[in-house]
C-alpha cells in the first residue's frame, strides 16, 4: 500500500502525480483491499454459525460441553414403581430412621442441648451444694424448678411457651427404698430430710423439645459412700461401652458387671450391691421422654442395636434390697415405685 505526499490514499491522490502512474497505484489498492474483503465476510460468517444451536456430528464428534454450555442436560424416561406389595424396598428402615434423625447435623441442635446440659449441671449445684437435713423436699422442688425457669429466661406463663423451654418432667424427690416418680405436691404433707436419709434428684430441662435427663443421688452418711460409687461407676460404664451398632445388650452387661462388683456395709453387715433388673434407660425424642428403646441394667439377649442420631438416658439403679422395684398407689396417693426389701 502507498501513501501520497498529501496523505491520501489510493487513487485520491492520484491527480497529482505528473508521471501517469496514479492508476497503477489504485489499482494495487484494490488488489490490497479485496483479501481483506474475503476475512470479513469469513468473519461475519463465523459470528452468524456461532449464534445457531450446535448440532451433534455423525459419527459423534461434538464435546457436550459444546452441546450443552449451560450444564443443563436433557432428563431420561421415568417411571413409577409399581403398586405391588411384593416388590422389594429401595431403602431399609435403617436408612429411613437415620434420615428422620438428620437434625443431629445442625449446629442449633448441638448448642440447644448444650444449653439444656448446663442449665440442668448449674440448677443440680445448688442441690448438692446447699441441701442439708431439715429442707423439706417440697422447698428443695421449688427452688430447683425456679433455677431453671430463672436461667432459661422463661417463666412458661404464656401460651406456647412451655414448647420452647422449660422443665422435661415433674421434678422426682425420692427418699430411702423409693426409686422414682414421687413429687412432692401443694397439699401434701411436709416430709422433712433427716440425716440417714438417702435423696434421689430426678430432673429434666428441655429446650424445643430435646430433653436432657439426668438424676443424681445424694447422702448425709458416709455409710452409703460405696452405693453411690457404685451406680456412678456403672452409669460411666454404660456411656463408655455406649456407642453407634453398639448391641443394648452389651451396654447392659457392662452396666451390670460394673455395679455389682460393690459392697457396702451398713450397722455392720455386708450386702452386695445389685442392680435393678426392672428399671430401664432409654432412648430420647423430640418432646417424648421415652423414645421406644430400652436400656436394662442387666444382661439379657436383646440384639437391638444403637443407631446414629439417637439420644440415649443412660441412668442406672442399683440397690441393696432385692433389686426388684413395685408400684404402690395407696401410701402416696399417686403412683411411685419403691425397692423391695
């Protein structure tokens, strides 16, 4: 390509060439344009074919990628499983358990049980820091049932909110050869704690529904120092042997093996320790106390397995009576169970 003297090119500024040669300059000038005449339309006809949809070669050359840039690929055929009683499951009830259980996953899950867990550790303090022969066990109710409500913020007095916070159950205040579900209520008559006597503390704190339950015992006589020791010992065993398919009945055997290897001896005589055979821990769910398994705290045959997810009370009884446990209605007025002799 040339350039004229006053910059213009092609055959514009062929009139001032005195030589006659400004026809041969243009023409070269055409003759330079019409390839890049040729790339143009090559370019235009490449941005029109790069708007239409990408068909597949045959034989298949195309990536999908190509095919399908949006990542959106076509769906296959479906068809509903037949109705027919006869054809087997795509999932087992395992399965289907663990996903209704799938809420151990969530953060708010973990932290409101940790709540409940410490809100129940600094109501109990209290009680065993504080409590002494002389306390009536309808003022020991009292104050234990205010703690929680004070350190959940939550005095329950509105409608619902009972279902966000609160205590799981009736505080249990159980004295001596009672075992469990005896509370002390408005009207009946004060039972004061004396010095011999041995206090069970059964509680519960719940925060939506996820109950943390948990009792502890408590003496004025160090006579009984080795029964305590000895239901703390099996329960630590239990939680230790606890465990994901992990057979109740393991758990149950290393309960019994461990609470029986106690003595204690009282005004002089020796008795072993036992554990109460129809009693149970259990399995825990949202808003029910009893889940529908059951820990006994003995060994048995029971193939039942622990399963990811659930949450388990693993609260042992032993005793140095018989380690059977009746009901009796008439002596309280409702329904408690007390240790056979």
């Amino acid at each position: 390509m040339s350039r004229d003297g006053d910059g213009c090119l092609g055959d514009l500024g062929g009139g001032d060439d005195d030589d006659g040669n400004g026809d041969d300059h243009g023409s070269q000038v055409e003759e330079a344009q019409k390839p890049k005449k040729k790339k143009e339309r090559k370019k235009a006809r490449l941005r029109s074919t790069a708007t239409e949809p990408v068909e597949q070669s045959s034989p298949p050359r195309v990536a999908l990628n190509d095919l399908f840039p949006s990542g959106d690929y076509p769906k296959g055929e479906f068809q509903n499983y037949p109705l027919n009683h006869h054809v087997a499951k795509r999932t087992t009830a395992a399965e289907i358990r663990y996903e209704s259980r799938r809420y151990w996953e969530d953060d708010e899950f973990i932290q409101n049980y940790r709540k409940a867990a410490e809100v129940h550790r600094q109501a109990r303090r209290w009680v065993q820091e504080t409590v002494q022969p002389g306390y009536t066990l309808h003022h020991i109710a009292e104050v234990l049932e205010d703690s929680v409500r004070t350190l959940l913020e939550n005095a329950g007095l509105e409608p619902g909110d009972g279902l966000k916070s609160g205590l799981g159950f009736p505080t249990g205040l159980c004295l001596n050869h009672q075992v469990a579900h005896y509370t002390p209520n408005p009207g009946h008559k004060e039972v004061v704690l004396q010095q011999q006597d041995v206090l069970t503390v059964d509680f519960g704190v719940h925060i939506n529904g996820w109950i943390v339950d948990s009792a502890f015992t408590m003496a004025f006589d160090h006579t009984y120092d080795n029964l305590l020791a000895a239901v703390k010992d099996a329960t630590n065993s239990g939680i230790k042997n606890a465990g994901v398919d992990v057979r109740i009945s393991d758990v149950s055997a290393a309960i019994q093996e461990t609470m029986e290897s106690y003595e204690v001896e009282i005004r002089g005589r020796t008795f072993p320790v036992k554990a109460v055979r129809n009693l149970c821990g259990h399995n825990i769910k949202q808003y029910r106390i009893h889940g529908g398994k059951s820990i006994p705290f003995v060994k048995n045959s029971d193939q039942t397995k622990m399963e990811e997810g659930e949450v388990f009370a693993i609260e042992t009884f032993g005793s140095t009576g018989s380690g059977y446990v009746y009901d009796d209605v008439s002596r309280l007025s409702h329904k408690a169970l007390f240790i056979a002799p």
